[in-house]
C-alpha cells in the first residue's frame, strides 16, 4: 500500500536496561483518583466509576524536554502522576488478573489547560482542548514491572523550581491499579503500547515560562520539563 504522505515515526519511550524502547499506540488518563486533589478542585469525591479521558500520542512529551508555554491558555497546570505501561492483550478483565498485563511504569506529567478544562466543565462540554495538546503528555523512562515491584506505599511528589508542591502515597489513590485497569478494560480491548496516566496527588499548581518541574516516584527515572522562559 502507498501512502499519500508520511506520517511522523509512532512515539516511543525509552526502557530502563532494554535497547528497544516502547513504542505507545494509545494514551488513557484518569481523573479524580486521590481524594485531597479532587477536593482541591471542588470535585466531589466519590467511588462511583473512574473519569476516563485520552490524550492522542502526539501529545507525548520526552522528560528532559524544554517545551514553549503551551498556546491558548493563560493558567496551564502541572499533574505529577504514575503512568502505567500496558504489555499485554486484555478485555473484560477481573481485578485479580489485571496486574498481568503490566510491562512497567514511569513518572509523567499531565499538562492541564485548567482555563480551558474548566470553561468546558462548566458548559458541559468535552474536556479535550484543556487535556489533549502538543506536549501535554510527558514521560520519563520506563521501568519493568519485576524491577519496580508492587506499587503500594512507595511516595509520588513534584518538586517546582526546587521546592516541593505534590506529596502522597501511591497508597491514597482512590482506585488502585487493578481497579483501573479491569474497570478500563471493560471499555477497550487493551494492548501492548497503552499507557494509564493514574491521576494526580493535591497540589496542583500553575507553571510559568522559566519554570522546572521535577517529578518523582521512588524506585522509578524522574520525569522533567522545563518551560522556556519568555
Ligand atoms: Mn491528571
């Protein structure tokens, strides 16, 4: 088959200890998964389904990246989160079978155009211009799962130009990592190349040109963006 035109190379993200690196297919995020941080957005917290959103892989960000202030807004935020590397095949999964499909995890960030996020919350309308933008997607290395072990109280923070911003344990999601991923696969037949952005701790916060963010999830690579300054 003959393509009109050439597409850019599918994004990839490097592997701690591999030669290849992980090529990513598609990029699900959920929202409201720590109960400080949905307070802190006046979100309501609640258990009764995880908040889905996407973001198209054109949106991934390498950490170690010096990126422009993003366009069309005026109040774009940081998001530390764990991001969840999908290996392998699954649909309609139970909780029990989900953590079989994780190939490792990594520090990501993601990028929130809150203005433009919380205009269309009020209206109603999708989300996608406040979440799905160039860049707005950044990951650090990956980690295998075998070298991370279990993801329980291990600590995910984000430090802003050196000063500590977000805090808590992995432990204080409110769906874990089996729930998530069971409760997604029951939307889509996961695959090698997805990615789970898990949700953000509290302490959300604006960044500004010049600013380093540096974030972290002990016993995994930080993940770092730096915007240039103006
Ligand atoms: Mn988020």
């Amino acid at each position: 088959m003959s393509l009109l035109f050439e597409l850019p190379e599918v994004p990839a993200v490097p592997v701690l200890g591999e030669e290849a690196r992980y090529p990513v297919r598609r990029i699900f995020c959920v929202g409201r998964n720590y109960a400080a941080h949905a307070r802190e957005l006046g979100n309501a917290v609640d258990r009764e389904a995880p908040i889905w959103f996407t973001k198209a892989p054109a949106a991934l960000c390498h950490s170690g990246t010096a990126i422009a202030y993003p366009p069309g807004t005026q109040d774009c935020h940081y998001e530390m989160e764990l991001v969840v590397a999908i290996g392998g095949h699954g649909f309609e999964l139970a909780a029990e079978q989900a953590m079989d499909l994780v190939y490792g995890y990594a520090c990501g960030l993601d990028m929130t155009r809150r203005d433009l996020q919380n205009a269309a919350k009020a209206k109603g309308y999708p989300w996608d211009t406040g979440k799905d933008f160039e860049n707005g997607a950044v990951i650090g290395p990956i980690t295998r799962a075998d070298a991370f072990g279990q993801p329980g109280e291990q600590r995910i923070s984000l430090a802003k130009n050196g000063e500590t911003k977000q805090e808590a344990p992995l432990s204080e999601m409110i769906w874990s990592l089996p729930e998530l991923i069971a409760d997604l696969s029951r939307l889509y037949h996961l695959a090698p190349g997805d990615l789970i952005y898990t949700g953000t701790p509290a302490g959300v916060g604006p960044v500004a040109p010049g600013d380093r963010l540096e974030g972290r999830v002990e016993g995994l690579e930080p993940v770092v963006l730096a915007i240039d300054p103006a």
